[in-house]
C-alpha cells in the first residue's frame, strides 16, 4: 500500500537558510508590493488597498498555500477539508476556526469579517456556487481570489465536476503561490514554495524514468451508491501526474471526472489503478478500505491483472486535485513504480 509522503515539516528552516544563503550571496529580492494593488483573477478585478489582515479561506489547497506563506496568522477562517492539513500544521490549524468541513454558509463567512476571501474551488464561489456568488462578497467591499486552477481552460457547471478544455499544469498552482505572495507582500517566500515544488518534481520524474511509455493507469477518486467510479479525465492533475512519470491514462476525456463503468476499465486493462485516500465521506466509496474491499468482490473488477498482482496503490485525495499537493502524488507514486518493480 502506497502511502503518501509529505515533507514539509522542515520547510520552515529551509526557508529561512535559503534567504539566509540569498542574503549573503547578493541576490536580488522580490520587489514589495505597491499599494493599491489590482490583479486579474478568473475574468475579474479585484484590488486591494493594503496587505489583507482578516482572511477566510475556502478549500484545504488554498488554505495550505498561505500557511507555506507563513500567512496562518492572518487566516480567521477555514472550510471544505478532503483530509489532515498538511505535516507540520495541525498545531496552526487547530487554532483557525473551522466554518465547515465542507460547505460554509454565506453568513458564517462574514461573521469572520474578512477582508479577503481565497476560493478553491467556484462550485463553492462562483458564477452557480452554493457558499455565494463572488459579487455578493465584492459587494460588501470583500475581494474573493480564486484558485486560477479551477477557472483558467476549465468550464464549471453546478451540475459536475467541471469540462477542462486546457491541460492542467503545476504553472496554475505556481500563479496562485505567487498572486497571494503579492497581494500578502510576501514575494520572497512564495519564489522559495515554488522553488522547492520544483526542485521536487524533478526528482520524481527522475526515479522512474527508465518506464516512460511502458505504463498506464486509471484514477480512482470515488464511487457513489450502486454507480460507477468516478475516474481522473486526461486534463486535469492527475493527466499532470501521469504525463510527468511518462504513463498512459486510460480514460481520454475532457471531462475533469467523469463516470466510466467497470467494463471500460477492465477492457483497457490499466497496469495499474491510483485509489483516492480521503477522510471525506460524501459517498460510500471515499475510503481506501471500501475502495479495497469493492475491488476483492466485484466480479469484473477482481478479474483484472492489475488488481490481482496488487497494483492498486493509495494516494492521498488532495494530490488528485490541482493542488501543492500534487507534487506529493508525483513523489508517492513514483515510489509505488518503483517498490513494485515496475519501473525496470
């Protein structure tokens, strides 16, 4: 079983030795933000008049990007968790109120009086979002940003996950770290979060590069009742983390998750299947444990290579979304390859 690792615990030490090292070495800092800031996000302008000091935070990725920005202290409120906040944070985390575990209401949002609220998600704040339409906050003088990730190449709809017509790649997620770093005037360290996802990645691809092109696999996020899987589309991060190991996705889609009927799967015959691990329970599959249990007693599923030589590898849920964390799913994934032998 694949477990996801996460190494973040010494970021803030190896944060604080780099600027040390860029310091001494006379390198050029960041600019400071110039006051007031406007910024394009997601079709719209949203503009500040001073870094943001009261910030409610919709979505675990966006939430954790300002905590790697060492902005914890100006987070008065948070919603829409998939699993544990990231390694090194739960002492920070449990200290920021925690509005809903997934959707918040529009009231509770502003009884935190933000004067900014970041989404992750426009299902959640958006032009069909169930917390509130983004002109309801800008109303009340409440700039919302969000993740360019889910907007940029992406077509949103209330009733799916979503059609990503653009290849998602981790330059979106780099545009969020560096847009929050300028509109919270913390430059320097949003060039050292990107830095280190980089420096990370790279690493990965390199483990199991002797299997390029010999894979392919299928994405597992959940299943409702009695229904088909929902399974990863070619476009969104999980097409990121395939193509960046060099493996196949079975599922040629530009749907973000489309349902894909366990007889499709097995006919493609994916070397291996990535099953999403989450502590979410919105559908009876979210588990690993289910998604286990669901593979052993299926009668087409249990048949399949992949499932009878043990290649169903777990990986946390939040790397399957366009997040930091899909860093952490190129990183175990590349382990799993390798620990099974299947990248010689």
């Amino acid at each position: 079983m694949l477990k996801t690792i996460i190494k973040w615990p010494l970021y803030a030490g190896l944060c604080a030795m780099s600027l040390i090292v860029s310091g001494l070495s006379g390198q050029a800092k960041a600019a400071e933000t110039s006051y007031p800031l406007t910024l394009e996000n997601c079709g719209r302008k949203i503009s500040f008049e001073k870094a943001p000091s009261r910030t409610v935070s919709i979505g675990q990725s966006s939430t954790e990007i300002l905590y790697l920005l060492g902005l914890a202290d100006k987070v008065v409120g948070t919603a829409l968790w998939v699993g544990p906040v990231l390694k090194g944070y739960k002492t920070v985390n449990a200290g920021i109120e925690r509005l809903a575990d997934n959707d918040p209401s529009f009231e509770s949002v502003l009884g935190k009086k933000p004067d900014i609220v970041t989404v992750q998600f426009q299902w959640q704040v958006g032009p069909e979002g169930v917390v509130a339409k983004p002109e309801q906050f800008e109303e009340l003088g409440i700039p919302v940003y969000t993740s360019p990730s889910d907007c940029v190449g992406k077509e949103n709809s209330a009733s799916s996950d979503g059609v990503r017509h653009q290849v998602f790649t981790m330059d979106l997620v780099y545009q969020e770290i560096r847009d929050l770093a300028k509109i919270y005037n913390v430059q320097d360290r949003g060039e050292d979060v990107v830095a280190d996802l980089k420096r990370r990645e790279a690493a990965a691809r390199a483990k199991v590069a002797s299997a390029q092109g010999k894979l392919s696999a299928v994405f597992w996020f959940s299943s409702a009742q009695n229904a088909d899987p929902y399974v990863a589309g070619r476009n969104g991060a999980p097409g990121y983390i395939m193509t960046a190991l060099g493996i196949k996705n079975i599922i040629d889609t530009d749907d973000e998750w489309p349902t894909v009927g366990w007889e499709t799967i097995a006919k493609a015959n994916p070397t291996m299947i990535v099953a999403g691990a989450m502590e979410r329970r919105r559908y009876p599959l979210d588990s690993v444990e289910a998604k286990r249990a669901f593979l052993k007693k299926d009668p087409v599923a249990s048949l399949m290579p992949a499932v009878k030589e043990a290649h169903v590898f777990e990986m946390d849920a939040q790397a399957m979304n366009p997040t930091i964390r899909t860093i952490d799913g190129i990183e175990a994934l590349a382990d799993a390859i390798e620990a099974a032998g299947l990248s010689k």
